[in-house]
C-alpha cells in the first residue's frame, strides 16, 4: 500500500512539473511603447507673475506615482522666494513618497512660460507595467513677487496604457495654466506621426455624456463600447449611439475604420 501511495505521489509530482497548470496565473506582461505630453504653460497667478515651476507626472488607477516626466524644481535665484515655498504649494506631487528617473527632465525654475514636451517610455522600456488607465496629472505654481505670493493650477487627463493606440482624456475642467495640451500613447511597432493623424481624425462627444453620444470621422465600420476591463458591451456600424442605460463611469469605445483602430476613454454621467 505504502509503495503504491509513494507511486501515486511521484507520478503527480512529474504531472505538476511538465505540464501547465490551469491555476499557475503567468506575469502580467504590458505593452512598450511611448507617451508624449506636450502643454503650454501660461501664468496662473496676476500680471507680475514671472517665475513659475512645473511638474507632469503619470499614476496609475489606484493614484499610485508610477512615474515623473518633467519637474523644475530648483529655484537659483537669492529672493525670499526659496525652494521650500515651491515645495508648499505643489500640492498633489509633495505628497508622493518618491519619483522614479526614467525619461525625467530637470531643471532650474522657468523664468517663462511656453511649450512643455516629456514622455514616458522613450528612453526605457515600460512593458514591466501593467496595461490599463493611467492619469497624466500637471501642476504649476508661479510666484506674483518676491514677497511669495502664489498662484497654483492643475491639469489631469486619462490615457490607455495597451496594445492599441490612445490619446488624452481630460477630467475636469480645462485649466489656464496648460493649453494646448496633446497626450498622446503609441505602442511599439507604431509610427507617432501616423498615430497622431489617427488619432485627430476620429473623436467622440459629448464627453462626459448622459445619454447619446456621437463618434465623429470618415469610413468608421464599427463602434464597439467595452469595459475598462475589455469586457464587450455593444457593438454597431451607427455613429450616433443610446448610451442611457449604461451605469455612470468610464468605458473604452473602439473605432474601427478604413485608416485602422483607435481606442478613445468614455466618460458617463
């Protein structure tokens, strides 16, 4: 009996090493690519604001740091004006425990405004993290003397982090400090310029919506809604759609056209 146990036992222990089991979940794999943000800072504060610094940073959809693109934060002047000031009034990003150093840009305090252009992914690989929603969060403080009074404003806009190409949702309202603003996510493999006209060339109002929404572009075969977790919800060939019995929250909406596949967040009231 004994060696017929002892049998029994060795022949599932060579059946658990050679063969794949059902219930042994695999690493989740993401997918590499390149998130590009590209804004253009403006003053928040009055008419005597001048020095400003910014910082653009990516969380995942718990609102963990996953990573900071771009942060000013030396401050070089000797006004009253000092690095702890900054520090105060960058609300959400001090309360961060660390950032990380890929694809991060440094720099002393902006004597100006303009353009602003980081990304996520360009210089290392990103495939380690998950696919999934992610949020692009920027925030400016700018100094309207040196006696330290401050101005602040902040931006924050969704992308979809996976194998498809995706652009920038905002949350909210938009802010004065950030115009212009392109967020755009292109997986390896794809070209930028090709994906950012694919992406300009389709798009979905109103968004937020209630009840109807319309997807806007040329040539489009099919619009799939889904879950943010991939589950499919309704599919058409129509690109005004009846959205009034889906439950308040953000779903993925799939175009599919002659010019290829964009994947836009949706946002229902």
């Amino acid at each position: 009996m004994k060696t017929l146990f002892y049998t029994i036992q060795c022949l599932a222990l060579v059946s658990f090493l050679l063969f794949p089991q059902n219930d042994i979940c695999a690493a989740t794999q993401g997918s590499g690519g390149t998130l590009t943000v590209s804004t253009t800072t403006s003053r928040a504060g009055g008419p005597l604001s001048l020095k400003n610094n910014v910082v653009i940073f990516v969380e995942d959809a718990n609102g963990k740091l996953i990573n900071t693109l771009l942060y000013n934060t030396k401050n070089l002047s000797s006004s009253a004006t000092d690095l702890v000031l900054w520090y105060a009034h960058l609300g959400t990003w001090v309360n961060r425990t660390k950032y990380t150093n890929i694809d991060v840009i440094t720099s002393a305090t902006n004597k100006s405004y303009g353009v602003k252009t980081a990304y996520w992914g360009k210089k290392v690989d990103i495939s380690g993290e998950p696919d999934g929603l992610y949020t692009v969060r920027m925030e400016l403080v700018d100094v309207e003397t040196d006696e330290g009074e401050i101005s602040y404003q902040t931006a924050a806009y969704t992308f979809m982090k996976g194998p498809l190409p995706s652009t920038g949702t905002l949350l909210g309202s938009p802010s004065i400090s950030f115009l212009n603003t392109s967020i755009s996510w292109v997986p390896g493999g794809v070209s930028d310029d090709k994906q950012v006209k694919l992406n300009s060339l389709y798009s979905i109002y109103p968004n937020p919506a209630k009840s109807t929404i319309y997807v806007d572009g040329l040539e489009i075969s099919e619009v799939e809604i889904l879950t943010m977790s991939g589950k499919s919800l309704l599919k058409c060939n129509q690109q005004k759609i009846d959205i009034s019995e889906f439950k308040a929250g953000k779903y993925l909406v799939r175009i599919n056209s002659s010019q290829g596949e964009v994947v836009k967040v949706l946002f229902v009231n």
